[in-house]
C-alpha cells in the first residue's frame, strides 16, 4: 500500500506553485497594450482547468470591453492548454477599490485608486 509521504506534498505544493507563476506571468503578458484609462481594477481567479477574469471599469462597460477582455482569455488559453473554461466579468463601479469584490489575484490597479 502506497502512503502519500512528505515528497509528494511538496510535489504538489511546487506543481501548484509553478502554475501561479505562469497564470500570473501570462496575465501580465496578455495586459500589454490593452490597458487603457477606464480599466481601475482587473483581477483573476483560476484553478486547474478555469480561468476568470474581472475589470472593474470608471463607466457603463461596453461591448469592445468585453471583447478585450476575451482577447486576453485567449492569449491565457494559448499559454496555458490545460484550461478548459474561461469566464469574463466586466463591471462598472465608481466605489472605492476597497469595497469591491476582487478575484483571488490582483494584477491591475489604477494609480491613485486606494484610498489610504
């Protein structure tokens, strides 16, 4: 009988490790040149077959909106095969950041949106 040990532990600790880092890094690359000053806050969450992502626009989100945040689904799906299911979520808030309900990761944020 096989007993999961310490090794397989960490095993998976860095598997998920590894895959955060190349979420995170594909996030950034797929936020090149399409940030523009509407967009206050973007945030991800993901797992290991889905991707989400949601921005938080300064007026009523539009339909190029969305399609720009589906261009940058794409580019995840291209980077990272093993996702299977992608989701974007656009919202217009004139709240302040900290009462939004962001994702998991945040991997945009408007100069001058917090408040402290």
């Amino acid at each position: 009988m096989y007993q999961v040990g310490l090794n397989d532990y960490f095993m998976e600790q860095t598997s998920h490790s590894e895959l955060r880092i190349r979420v995170l890094l594909s996030s950034y690359s797929a936020l090149l040149g399409r940030i523009h000053p509407d967009i206050r806050l973007i945030t991800i969450d993901w797992g290991l077959e889905y991707y989400a992502i949601m921005a938080y626009f300064n007026r009523p989100v539009s339909d190029d909106d969305l399609e720009l945040l589906k261009g940058i689904t794409t580019e995840i799906a291209a980077d990272i095969p093993q996702f299977k299911s992608f989701k974007e979520y656009a919202e217009y808030s004139l709240k302040p950041v900290e009462e939004l309900k962001p994702l998991k990761d945040m991997i945009y944020l408007r100069y001058g949106e917090l408040h402290m």
